[in-house]
C-alpha cells in the first residue's frame, strides 16, 4: 500500500500535499513528462488557474491511458515564472485534484520558479510520478 505521511515531529504542510510517500516494492510506476496547459485543440488560456487545470488534466490523461488516475500521484514537481501566480496555480490545483474521489491526493510536491518556459505562452509546467500497487 502507497504510504503518504507528514510526520508530527515538523510543521505541517503549506497546502494539501504530504511530506513524504513510501511506495511499495513491486509497485507500478509512471514518469509523467512535464505537462503544460496546453488544450487538446492546441490552444492556451491566458488565466494561470486554466492553465494549472489543464496541465493536471494532461497529467490524468497520461495516467488513465495506463490504468491509473490521479489518486495514484506520488510526487509532482511545479516550475513557475512567477510568484505572483501562487493563488491561480492553488485554485486550478484545487479544480481538479479536488474531483479526485475520496478527496484530494497528497503527493509530495516541490515548487520551483524559473525564469523561462520552452514557450513563451506557457506560465507553468508540471511533472508527475504515479505508483500504484
């Protein structure tokens, strides 16, 4: 069974993820490539929220193609350009992992802000490991 904990002993997460998971021996695991918010017609929304959506649905697409959905997350890392979109990011985050059934997964999580994306329309790009046993 995947083990997501925060331990007492630290102060406790920022927002809904978990400081550490323990994934099982014999688990399966997916690397999701870095996922931006990117439409499935190609286009992309000007709003950090729908771009923070859409890069987790990407995400779930990847996941549901191999029998696994959001629930499965162990770790996703976050690259921004700007702190100034920490609430959008939250709020799109919240869009979707808030739909997961059983509530929210908590991954571990890492937010990094950079100074460029590959395109300069995108405001995030987000990578992901999903285990499941």
């Amino acid at each position: 069974m995947i083990d997501r904990y925060s331990p007492d002993s630290m102060a406790p997460p920022f927002s809904p993820y978990s400081q550490g998971v323990e994934v099982p021996a014999g688990a399966r695991t997916i690397y999701v490539a870095g996922q931006v918010g990117v439409q499935p017609d190609g286009t992309v929304p000007e709003d950090m929220e729908e771009q923070t959506a859409q890069a987790f649905r990407n995400i779930q697409s990847v996941l549901l193609e191999k029998g696994m959905d959001l629930e499965d997350l162990v770790e996703t890392r976050t690259y921004m350009l700007s702190k100034d979109d920490i609430p959008g990011y939250r709020a799109g985050r919240a869009k979707v992992l808030g739909t997961v059934k059983g509530g929210a997964p908590r991954p571990a999580v890492a937010l990094i802000f950079v100074s460029a994306l590959a395109q300069p329309t995108w405001k995030i790009e987000i990578t992901a490991v999903a285990a499941k046993d």
